[in-house]
C-alpha cells in the first residue's frame, strides 16, 4: 500500500501529541477543571426535576378552584383539569354540581359530567336493587326501613332518575314513609311522610295523615306549618285566613316562630286568593 506525504506527518505526530494530551489532563487535574461539565448536567438536571415537580403539582394547585365556579369560568383547561380531579374522587360528593355540569357549553366538561353520572348511576341502581330483594326477603329486619327510606330520599333527589322510574320511586317511598308512620309514630315521621305527600300532590292522603297527626300531636309547630302548607297549596285561601286571624285574636300560647309565620301572611292577606 502507497503511503503519501500527509499520511506519513499524521503517523510521526501521534506520539507527540498523546503526551501533549496527558500534559493538558494534568493540568486540568490540578486545576480542579475536571469534571465541571458532569457538576454542570447535575445542575441542569436538578433544574430539570424541580421544573416537573412543578408541572406535577398544577394539577393539585387547581384543586383550590371548586367545581361550581370553574364550570362558570371562561377557561376550558382549568373547567377540564377540576373535573378531572372530581372524577378522581368520591362523586358522590359532586351530585349537584355534576349534573349542572351536564348542561356546560364545554364538550369536553360535558362528557366528563355524563360519564361521571352513568357511573353513579349504576352504582344506585345496584344498591336499590339490594334494598329492595332485602326488605322483600325480611321487611321487619332492625334498621332496614329507615335505610331504605334514605337511600330513596338521596336518590330521588339526586336528579340522576327522571320520567317514569322517578315516578315509581317516589310512590315506593311514600309507601315505605307511610309503613314508618304506623310502626314508628312521631311527630318527626308524620312530617317526613306528609312533605312527600305535598310534593307528590297527594293531597287527600296529606289531609288524612295530617288530621292523624294534629289529633296525636296538638300543638305541635310542625302540625300547624304542615297544615299551613296544605291549605296553600291546595289554594285554601279562607282557611288559611282562618288560621291567621285564630293566632292573632286568640289568647293561646303559640311559639315565636308560628307568631311571626302569621304575622308574614297576616301583612300580605291581600294577596292570598279565596
């Protein structure tokens, strides 16, 4: 093989310059310049972590907003970030606001909302399926009852059920209230019962569990608001006049708070119809 000119200065210079090399190096040694570059990219790296212990901690700084107002915020990405930390924890918490979460102008908010309340959905209907194979198997089982009455007043409050199945939910609650009235009579039950009853427009089983309840219970405030409340919602106005007029003129005892109940309605009489 031809060696030319160049080739033959490279192969006499590389002795030379390898112990140029290991001077330089000692240099550097002494100096304490070795290694700097290394102290350099611990520090660039360090700056690296703190940098995305920041970004991991965004997600928990935006905790500090609540669902209701960053549903009401003009910033997608935080209204995005919050539900997802409310999907992250107890739904149930978020019943509410979940479901005015349902009717957000944000797709993506809105998604994360119906999936949210599919979820829950199915976890009620698990549970009402329970309740009910359990109080048909055993109704006089301890503690039964008042479960199953509360589960059923969460759940028809929680907006997740509508329509017929609302409907047929309701009726199986009132039943279940009117069962707790006649094992379990007391004030706090008949206005458990009668309230479901207003609500549901039932209002001549109200009238009849109402006269049971003033009749076991006169005097009771709670009877005279619920019987206040039926005479109003059924557009009793002559009624209602007569109660008013009873507290004002007469010289019985009535609580401060059925006195200034009467007084509010007594102030406003014209505009309570016939």
């Amino acid at each position: 093989m031809k060696i030319d000119h160049l080739m033959m200065v490279i192969i006499l210079c590389i002795p030379f310059w390898g112990m140029l090399s290991a001077v330089m190096i000692s240099i550097m040694i002494r100096f304490n310049r070795v290694g700097r570059n290394s102290k350099d990219l611990e520090v660039m790296h360090g700056n690296t972590e703190s940098e995305g212990s920041l970004l991991v901690e965004a997600p928990e700084s935006a905790n500090v907003v609540p669902l209701e107002d960053a549903l009401i915020m003009d910033d997608s990405a935080t209204k995005r970030s919050v539900m997802l930390d409310v999907l992250m924890s107890d739904t149930n918490d978020y019943l509410s606001v979940l479901s005015q979460a349902r009717m957000n102008e944000d797709v993506e908010v809105v998604h994360y909302a119906t999936t949210a309340m599919v979820e829950l959905s199915k976890d009620y209907e698990l549970r009402l399926q329970s309740y009910s194979s359990e109080y048909a198997r055993d109704p006089e089982k301890e503690g039964l009852l008042d479960e199953y009455i509360m589960f059923l007043e969460q759940y028809i409050s929680s907006n997740i059920i509508q329509g017929q199945l609302l409907e047929i939910q309701k009726n199986t609650l009132m039943q279940l209230l009117m069962e707790k009235v006649n094992r379990n009579p007391s004030p706090e039950t008949y206005e458990r019962f009668i309230m479901a009853l207003l609500e549901n427009k039932q209002f001549s089983i109200a009238d009849e569990a109402l006269n049971r309840m003033e009749k076991a219970y006169p005097g009771d405030d709670r009877a005279f608001k619920l019987r206040f409340r039926f005479y109003y919602e059924t557009g009793s106005g002559g009624a209602l006049r007569e109660m008013i007029a009873r507290v004002r003129d007469s010289d019985e005892y009535y609580s401060r708070e059925i006195r200034d109940l009467v007084n509010l309605w007594d102030d406003q009489r014209e505009g309570v119809g016939a």
